[in-house]
C-alpha cells in the first residue's frame, strides 16, 4: 500500500464513518478505506488475518461482489477504537493495511 495515500489520492466519499480514498469505480477499483487505519480494498484478499489478530475488533466483513481479488473485504469500520497496536498490519499477507497514529 501506498504510505502517502493520503497525498497521492483524493477523498473520494464514506462509507461507515470513514474517509475512502479514491479512485473508486466499483465492483473494479474501490480504493483505501479508512485513514489512520487503511485498508487497501483493491489489493485486499480477504484472509481474514487482520480480523482476527484486532484485539479490539476494528474490522467487519464488508461484501464487494464482483470485485477481481476477492468478493469481501476487511472494512476498519471502527477506525476510531483502534490502538495502534499495529497486529493488524503485521498479520496482512498482501500488506493492503496501513496504520498511521493520529497526530
């Protein structure tokens, strides 16, 4: 994922509370969602690793049918609960998750 996404991509909408970064043009391109914890949905491959090492259960499964890498994905739809702890992105095989400590 893109470090700088945040300067490289416009806010494009929301979705759950927070920012998607775009471009989006679903079901193919469906951006990064979240800012402080990323998700990568265009390269996210749904292993569910990053729901299961959150010990304060950031992620929900979010369905994207038709989409190429995988047919769901890990939604950090509650942005605002997480630690900083960094499991998450430690844990993530495709490396589609940033964590970035709010300043």
């Amino acid at each position: 994922m893109d470090p700088n996404f945040t300067k490289n991509r416009q806010v494009a909408g929301e979705h759950a509370g927070h920012a998607v970064w775009g471009p989006v043009n679903p079901p193919q391109l469906l951006g990064i969602h979240g800012t402080y914890v990323a998700v990568d949905f265009d390269i996210c491959v749904a292993d569910g690793a990053c729901i299961e090492a959150c010990p304060v259960n950031v992620y929900e499964w979010f369905e994207t049918p038709g989409h190429p890498a995988s047919e769901k994905k890990a939604d950090p739809a509650r942005e605002a609960d997480c630690i900083f702890c960094l499991a998450c992105e430690t844990v993530c095989p495709p490396m589609a998750i940033k964590i970035t400590k709010r300043s």
